[in-house]
C-alpha cells in the first residue's frame, strides 16, 4: 500500500513539475495547460467535474489556478497529493524569485535601467489586468459605480485595512443589490472530504487570522511579521494574482519594509517567469529576511489556499446554490475592481511612467498584450529591450 501511495505521489509530482516550468501567461493560460495535462491526457477527470472544480475555486480568495492544481492532487492523491502538486506547479518559480531577489540586493540593482524597465512592464500587465476584470465583473453601471467608490475610498485612505473594509462593505451592498441576479443552474459537486475535517480547517484559519497579528504586535520577531502579512493577504485577496498587487503594496511599502522600486522591479520580474503569480512572495521575502524570508512567507501566502479548499469543498456544493451567497461575491468581485485600478495610479504609474518615453512604451507593450495577445513572459523581455532602446535613443 505505501509503495502505490508513492507510486501515486511520483505520478502526481512529475506533470505538476512540467506544468511549473512550462505554464506562462497567468490563470486562464494554467487552467487550459491543466486541462490538457490532467483531463485530455491523463484522464485524472473528466470534463464537467473539472468544470466544478474551477467554479468552486472562483468563488474563494487566493490563486484561483494554484487551487484548481491543489484540488487536482487531493482528489487524486489524498491531502499529500495537494501538497505535492502544488510543490511542483510553484517551486520552479519560486527558485527564480528567490534568485532574481539576491541578484538584486548582491549588486544593487536598484539603478539599473532594466529595473526601470521591469517597472513599465508592470504597468502594461496590471492595465490588462485590469481591464479584463473590469469586462468580466463590472458588466453593468451598478457594479462599475461600486469599483469607482472603491478606487476613490482607496486612493484617500490608502490602508490594508480601509481595503478590507472596502470588500466586506461591498459584500453587504452585493447581498442587498444581486441577490436576485445570480443564476440557479449549478452543478453539483462531490468529493471526498469530510466536514468535520472542513470545520476543523476552518477554525486554523480564522484562528490564525485572529492570533497571528496579536503574536506580531507583542514580538519583534521579523520572520513572524512576515508570515502574519502574507497570510492575511492569502486569505483575503479576492481576483487572483494581479489583485495581490495593492493588498501588499500597502503592507510593505509605507511601513519601509521595501522601497516602491523593489516592490516594482519584482512585479515586473514576477510576468516573466512560469507558474503562479503569488511566486512574487517569494522574491519579497528573500528582500525582507533573505531565503528564510522567502520561505516563510511563500507558506504563509500559500496556506490559507490549502485550509480553503479543505474546508470548502465538502459545504461549497450547497453555498453555490444558494442566491445570496452569490450576490456578495458579485459585490466582493466589482470592488476587486476599484482596490486594483487604485493600485495603478499608485504606485504603478507614479512610479513607472516618469516620460514620455516611458509611456510610449508602456502603450506599445499594453497593445502587444492586450490587442495582439503576446505573452507576458516575451512582453518582460521586449519591455526589458525596448527601455534599453529608449535610453539609447533619448541620450
């Protein structure tokens, strides 16, 4: 029995490994990547049972695509089948972060033209972004009025904490303005685990929500700042990886932990590589504490995924059909909107486009990305290229 428990943990390792090193171009590109490695390939699935999964995974907080993977090897391979999927899809990311992170402390970077030209890179990927929630969660004038609010509220009260009020206040207004909108067509979904063991994984994470800032404010405990601020963010981040953005620029910038250069440069370097955007931890931690740093806060952004999927998936079937949970979450999704068009103005263009030049190149790489669909991994290398360019040009 242990040898095929390994034998399944190894079959389960390898294509989360390919899918890690190969899957570029963000959430939508990894589920069609995971489809056609674990559904048309491997037949772990079928069709309408993946379809669930990513439904389920839309409807929580944190990398909608590292959950899908996670909920993949749980149902493949047991709670250990998740864990090591997810090490496969995110390690090779994770060593790249790590490494860019001490190149760039090792020769300070922080004046190099590259590093500005990571910076306009950003800039183009968090407009796409932005722009493609917009279309898929602002459809209509009451859910875009909701995103204005929400970018105006955060633009005069930049906090993590206004933040979080931002989307519970927006929460209620959902429960109150959709409820009657959400659909009724859902598929029911079945899986293995039970609920106690999905309370239980509850409890941890709201116990940790709770705990972990009292232990922060009464340590000087550098590592435990970190893991408190990465795992909050990993609980409440709403939209995905370019959501992530705001919540922990707000968390580490003002409060001196990075510079806004750091914070960018490692943004910028985050597109160009494989697998999960929530990588950019990683490259913020070794910044912080160096690759114990990494470490921590790479679990603690990571971990509330795993205690979310435990405990959603044996009571998500029902809240799914249930109207008024739908209606929150359309209020939640229109003020992702809003807290990430707040984080483009700052620090995104405050601290990108300082030209003309830099904006015309920033327009050139969003056409490149938005219009004719280059991926991010070759717009971080065009950007990187182009600003050379530019800085030639321009002497």
């Amino acid at each position: 029995m242990q040898k095929n428990n390994l034998r399944t943990l190894w079959e389960i390792l390898l294509p989360s490994t390919k899918l890690g090193l190969t899957s570029f171009g963000g959430p939508v590109a990894h589920l069609a990547y995971f489809k056609e490695e674990y559904i048309d390939r491997r037949k772990w699935l079928d069709d309408r049972t993946y379809a669930d999964i990513i439904a389920i995974c839309q409807f929580l907080p944190g990398p909608a695509s590292s959950q899908v993977g996670i909920s993949i090897g749980m149902l493949r391979g047991g709670l250990l089948g998740g864990l090591v999927s997810w090490f496969g899809f995110t390690i090779p990311s994770v060593i790249v972060l790590i490494v860019f992170a001490l190149l760039y402390q090792t020769f300070t970077l922080d004046d190099a033209s590259f590093i500005h030209s990571l910076k306009i890179v950003a800039a183009a990927v968090v407009l796409h972004a932005l722009i493609g929630l917009g279309k898929k969660l602002t459809p209509d004038k009451t859910r875009l009025a909701i995103a204005i609010i929400a970018a105006s509220i955060m633009l005069l009260y930049p906090t993590a904490w206004m933040q979080i009020l931002i989307i519970l206040g927006a929460g209620l207004v959902g429960l109150k303005l959709f409820t009657h909108q959400a659909g009724t067509n859902v598929q029911p979904f079945h899986v293995n685990i039970s609920k106690k063991l999905g309370l239980t994984s509850l409890g941890i994470l709201i116990s940790l929500l709770i705990l972990l800032p009292i232990l922060n404010r009464f340590t000087d405990n550098p590592l435990i700042t970190i893991f408190d601020t990465f795992f909050r963010v990993g609980s409440l981040v709403f939209g995905g990886g370019h959501v992530v953005l705001p919540m922990i620029e707000r968390e580490l910038v003002p409060t001196g932990f990075l510079t806004a250069n750091e914070f960018l440069a490692g943004y910028g370097m985050a597109q160009a590589v494989p697998g999960p955007l929530f990588t950019f931890s990683s490259y913020l931690g070794t910044m912080m504490e160096g690759v114990l740093g990494a470490v921590v806060a790479t679990i603690g952004i990571f971990l509330p995924s795993f205690l979310l999927i435990i405990a959603a998936l044996p009571f998500l079937n029902e809240l799914r059909k249930r109207a008024s949970f739908q209606g929150i979450l359309m209020g939640v999704n229109a003020s992702v909107v809003g807290i990430l068009l707040a984080a483009f103005y700052d620090p995104v263009i405050k601290s990108s486009i300082l030209s003309a030049s830099d904006f015309s190149l920033a327009v050139i790489l969003f056409g490149l990305l938005n219009i004719w669909k280059v991926p991010a991994w070759l717009i971080v290398i065009l950007g990187v290229l182009g600003g050379y360019v530019l800085q030639v040009i321009t002497i």
